[in-house]
C-alpha cells in the first residue's frame, strides 16, 4: 500500500478543561496548546454570524451568559474545498461531547449532509450556563473530507450571576459558610472573645438588618455586631465573646439577616466549653477545596482533594494548623501525627515543628500527595495528643485524597484513499513516545493505538490517545489492510503534542 496514496492533516488536540467524557476533576480553566488545522487547508470548515472562519480544533467563544439565561449562535459548515463533502455523523450530523456539554444546546441540525464546491448550510447552538464559572465543550462534524476528515470545534462560554450584594463572613485567614461551627473554650467564670468580618463580595450595597445571638446557650455569649450598611467590597469586623458560668458545654447560634439573595440569613454555630482550671485545648483547623475554614477538632467525616497530578510528581504542601485555646501547655510530643487508610504510601506529612504548645500560641503540619501510579487514592491523617480535650486524650482526623492523573489527547487526520483501509481487517494505527522521534513501532518507549475498521462507510479518521505524564509528546499514524496487516504503510509525519498538567 502506498503511503502516498492519502494525505494525513493533523489537529492533535490537548483536551481542554478535562472535555472528553468521563474526565474529571481537576482541569481547572486554563487552556492548553493544541494544532488546530490551518485555515489555508481547503475543505471543511465552519463560519460564525460574522463571517470569520475556524478550522477544526479551533476554539469558539460564546461570551458572559447570566444564570438559567440562554445565548443562541448561528454558523454554517462550509466547503471551500474544490470536491464534495459528505456529513457521515449519525444520527447527528453534528453532534456535542464535553464535561460541561450538558450546557450546550445543538436547537438545530444541517439541513443537508453534502456539500458541494462552495456550499454551505446552517445549524445553530446555544449556551445555557446552569452554574457561574466557564464551560466548555466541543462540537464533533463526522466527514469524508480528504484533507480534514473529522472536524472538532471547541466551545467556551462563561455562566455568570446577575449583579446582587453578597455576604462573606471570616475568621482571621478563614472564609466560613452559613451553618459553620466555630469553638470557644474558657475556663469557668472567665472569658474568651473572637472577631468576625463581614465582607460584601457582591455589586450592590449589603444590608445587615440585624445580629442576633439565639440557642439554649445564647445568655453565655455577648455580640457586638449591629445594623450596618456595607458597600461592595468592603468590610466591618464584630467581636463575640464567651462567658461561661461552669466547667460544662454550651452552645448557641448568631444569626446575620440580610439582603444577600443567596444567603438571607447568615447562620453561625457557636460551641463552648467551660473548663475547670487551666487545661490545654486543641483547635485543629484548615482551609478546604473551596477555602471555606474547617476545624476537624470537632467536625468528624472532613476532607481534601489534592486533585489530579501526573505519577511520580509531588503536589504542593497543604498547611493544617494547631492551636492551642486552652491555658496550660499542649503536648505535642513524639510523632503525633500519623497516617493510614487505602494509600497511605501516596501521601507525605510533617510532624509540627514544636513539642509542647503554649496557650493561645500555633505550629503547623503539611501534607503532600505524591502518587507512585494513575488512580483514585485516598488515606487518613490523625493528629493525637494525650492532652488537647481539655487535658483529657484528643483525636483528629482528616481524610485526604487525590488522582494519579492522565491527560487525553485526540488526533485526527484525513481520510486514507486507499480503499481496503475501510474494510475489514483495514484501520489506522496510532503511535507516540515522549520525549523524542522514532521511525519504527518496535523503537523503546513508543506506544500504538489501533483504530479498526467497524463496519461504517469509512474507518473512524481520529484517536484519543492517553498519556500520564507532562512533556513533548512525537505522535505518528499509519493505515493497514487485509493484504497489509503486519507493517502497514509508510508512517505520516510527526506532530508534536505539549502535556503540561493531567485533565483527570
């Protein structure tokens, strides 16, 4: 078989945003390079509303779209080629894959699946963000283009909230969420006190209309917190304080009414406990995935992502924080802090830098993630001290978990004109290896993915390929057939695909 016989054009395409289904997790937003098609490359393509052209792999940008809102988009799928397409997708001629492809709306379809020299037909999609944040997926064309074959066309589009105050309440570095805990200790017939702020994140002015302290508790707790008008984006502080009358347990709620549309009134749980003597008390707190203020002292079932990295690769340090809210020294001795679970051997810790903690004083521990292969992995990390439940034995645990991660890569190219390649026993192989070229399968540490014939009009003309690890990755095809089905024809030419992070 000549290998001269079809021509092989490349959109090898670092998926964006973890597109491809069944990714998750941590793609984040940003975008990675890829080789879109050049727009000198007659033959399939799609136009917008205002004319300009995008070659497969390119990427179209829907804009800002409010919330539950829709924003439609006409464009055609033209043929400047000088030969005629045919649309071979079914049942859809064009058809939508994606993480967040369920945001995407294909209202209608081309009214004809073959264009002609200079044809054209329109279809149209719409954007109907149902979270804020950007969205993307992206549009399949199935084609027997000679030049382009399967046609990819990302989406990007951004869900976005009509303009409303917004409340967010912290606590020193911690942002907290409506219904959170925060623990207050104090020895009996003495004090402790805390400082809040309320921040207006949103656009319009924040109305605090009241602060109230209520609960079975609530005459052990003092606020000072008042009605308040806050413009966007600034700030006030308010201070509550614990006052407790025995070495025993209180609790109470302080409620924040106000204008935030989301958030009406702000709830804050409050626990105390009243000790006898001076007794060390342990706070063990971090920052979660949404950087809202945990404290596992007394939260049980918590939990961190460290997300997707590639094998052997070490995420950044995760800080837990101790204190010590008590008035006698923590034992922080030996190795208190000590993991387990199903991966333990993927997680790294530190044991706090002191041995013994004053009262109102902090040290931290870090934990990493550093994954040996790909995967789901999870672990627990306790932090015990014989001393830190008011002198009493104390406990706690964080469960921790992460990926060894992989990124997708899809590779498309044209059609081969080779006949027996779209029958049975015919298809493309799919080769690479990182680092450098190779000129043969057998070459050390390349990696081939078959594409089989299936029975279609023609051999599927794209592959998915998986990698699970970041650098230059050198991707090669080739076609075969039932009368060459060991060597195969002649390898294309190399494409270079860059990896700098895992999709999922």
């Amino acid at each position: 078989m000549d290998p001269r016989s079809f021509k092989f054009v490349f959109v090898a395409v670092i998926s964006a945003f973890s597109l491809l289904p069944g990714c998750g997790g941590g793609g984040g937003s940003k975008l990675f390079p890829f080789f879109p098609s050049g727009t000198s490359i007659k033959g399939l393509h799609v136009l917008d509303s205002d004319g300009k052209k995008y070659s497969s792999g390119s990427t179209l940008s829907l804009g800002s779209v409010l919330l539950t809102s829709s924003s439609s988009s006409t464009l055609k799928v033209e043929n400047d080629g000088d030969f005629t397409i045919n649309l071979t997708g079914s049942p859809d001629l064009v058809a939508k894959s994606g993480i967040h492809s369920s945001q995407y709306v294909i209202d209608s379809q081309p009214s004809a699946n073959s264009l002609d020299t200079g044809d054209s037909n329109s279809f149209q999609i719409s954007f109907q963000p149902n979270s804020i944040g950007v969205k993307s997926a992206y549009l399949v064309i199935a084609s027997d283009d000679p030049n382009i074959g399967t046609f990819i066309l990302y989406l990007k589009g951004t869900g976005i909230e009509s303009p409303a105050p917004g409340i967010q309440v912290s606590e020193g570095s911690f942002t907290l969420i409506s219904s959170s805990k925060s623990n207050f200790y104090a020895p009996s017939g003495g004090s402790s006190s805390k400082t809040f702020t309320i921040k207006n994140s949103g656009e319009q002015n924040l109305i605090i209309s009241g602060i109230s302290l209520t609960g079975v508790n609530a005459s052990s707790f003092n606020s000072t917190g008042a009605p308040v008008t806050i413009s966007p984006k600034k700030s006030l502080s308010f201070s509550v304080t614990f006052n407790p009358s025995s070495a025993s347990a209180f609790s109470a709620s302080i409620s924040i009414a106000n204008n935030d549309p989301n958030t009406s009134n702000f709830v804050l749980d409050l626990s105390g406990t009243g000790t006898s003597g001076n007794v060390p008390q342990i706070s063990v707190t971090y920052s979660d995935n949404s950087g809202i203020n945990r404290d596992i002292t007394s939260t049980s079932g918590l939990s961190y992502s460290f997300g997707s990295i590639f094998p052997t690769t070490i995420s950044a340090s995760k800080t837990i924080t101790i204190r010590n809210l008590g008035s006698s020294n923590l034992d922080l001795s030996g190795t208190p802090v000590a993991k387990a679970g199903a991966d333990p051997a993927e997680f790294t810790i530190t044991q706090p830098a002191v041995t013994s903690l004053a009262p109102n004083a902090s040290t931290t521990f870090v934990v990493k993630f550093n994954p040996a292969s790909t995967g789901s992995k999870t672990a627990t990390v306790t932090l015990n001290t014989p001393n830190g439940n008011g002198g009493n034995s104390s406990s706690s645990v964080l469960n921790v978990l992460g990926a060894g991660g992989r990124r997708d890569v899809i590779v498309t190219w044209a059609n081969s004109k080779e006949t027996t390649v779209h029958m049975a026993s015919g298809g493309y192989k799919v080769c690479y290896k990182k680092g450098s070229d190779f000129s043969a399968e057998g070459d050390s540490g390349v990696v081939c993915d078959s594409v089989s014939y299936a029975g279609d009009p023609f051999t599927p003309n794209y592959k998915t390929i998986t990698v699970s690890s970041a650098g230059t990755w050198f991707i090669k095809v080739k076609s075969f057939s039932q009368f060459n089905n060991v060597t195969g024809s002649a390898f294309s030419k190399t494409i270079q695909a860059k990896v700098g992070s895992p999709g999922y």
